[in-house]
C-alpha cells in the first residue's frame, strides 16, 4: 500500500486555507482544493479526503503533489494545457500573410477575405481570423502621397521653419 507525503502546514497556510475553505466569493475549484489540502494535512490518506469530499483519489493526489511543490499559488492555477493542434500550419499563415502585404490580386485593388481564401486554399473565416490576428486590414490602404511640385522641398522648409521660429508678436492663425 502507497502512503502519500504527509503535509506540514504553517500557521499562516493554516489561515489561509481555512478562510478559502469557507469562502463564499471563492470559485468553487479553490474551495475544494483548500478542503483536500486541509483533510491531508490532518493526516488522512488520499483515498479517505476523496471519500469525505466525494472526488476521486487521483485528484486528491495531484492537489497534494501541487501544493507539496508549489504551496498556495499551485492551488491558485490550473496547470497549463497544450491545446488543440492548430489545423492552419504556421507555413501557411506566413504564406498568407506575406502575400497579403506584398501582393495584389490580379485586376484588384486589395485582397478581399473571399478571394484570399481562393488563393490559398482556406476557409473565408479562417483568413479572416487570421488577418485579424495580425492586424491586417487589406481594404484600408495607408500611404504617403509625394508632391509632384518642383520646389515643393523649399516651401516645406518655409512653412516648417515659421513653426520652429515663428516671428515676434505675429498671431497665429489655424486653417483647419
């Protein structure tokens, strides 16, 4: 027969683990997991907390070893879950992606979320997931638009210099 670790608490763990234990804004998760730490410490073996609680003895166990490692903050937080594989492969995403920013469909102006997913071979909710994501948004075009005024570089010093240096008691008007 296994016998699990005993548990040594402190009497600030002591404290705290009774008031999660009669917590009513607590989740209930953390209650429970304060009552199996409490009925171990008391010195009960897995399978008696389980059968006091009405959980399984593998629970009690892993919140033990939990707790035995880790004190409060490992009754605090699940442990972290691989998740589901994505079924998109990062290849693709990037693939995606650089052709989003790099290329024009053909007769077009910008992809649409339709004819991306024609092009690669995706759901149309998939690319846009996607391109939401990385904040992509092919439909708002950004640019700088250069003048094609000769002498448009001195009047940009002009009018930039009148703000860095504006003259002596001249009012300042806005235009906008």
């Amino acid at each position: 027969m296994r016998v699990a670790p005993p548990i040594a608490l402190t009497p600030e763990q002591q404290e705290a683990l009774e008031q999660c234990a009669r917590a009513r804004s607590l989740s209930v998760r953390l209650v429970e997991r304060a009552r199996i730490v409490l009925l171990a410490a008391a010195g009960k073996q897995d399978k008696d907390v389980a059968a006091a609680l009405g959980i399984t003895a593998q629970k009690v166990a892993r919140w033990r070893k939990r707790f035995l490692a880790w004190g409060m903050e490992g009754l605090e937080k699940d442990a972290p879950r691989p998740g589901r594989t994505p079924s998109v492969s990062a290849a693709k995403v990037k693939r995606m992606i650089q052709k989003t920013t790099q290329e024009k469909p053909a007769h077009r102006t910008h992809w649409s979320t339709r004819s991306m997913a024609a092009a690669v071979g995706l759901s149309e909710a998939t690319v846009r997931r996607i391109w939401h994501k990385n904040g992509l948004k092919p439909h708002l075009v950004e640019t700088f638009k250069v003048s094609t005024d000769p002498h448009f570089a001195e009047k940009l010093e002009a009018v930039i210099g009148l703000y860095l240096n504006p003259p002596e008691h001249a009012p300042v008007v806005n235009a906008s």
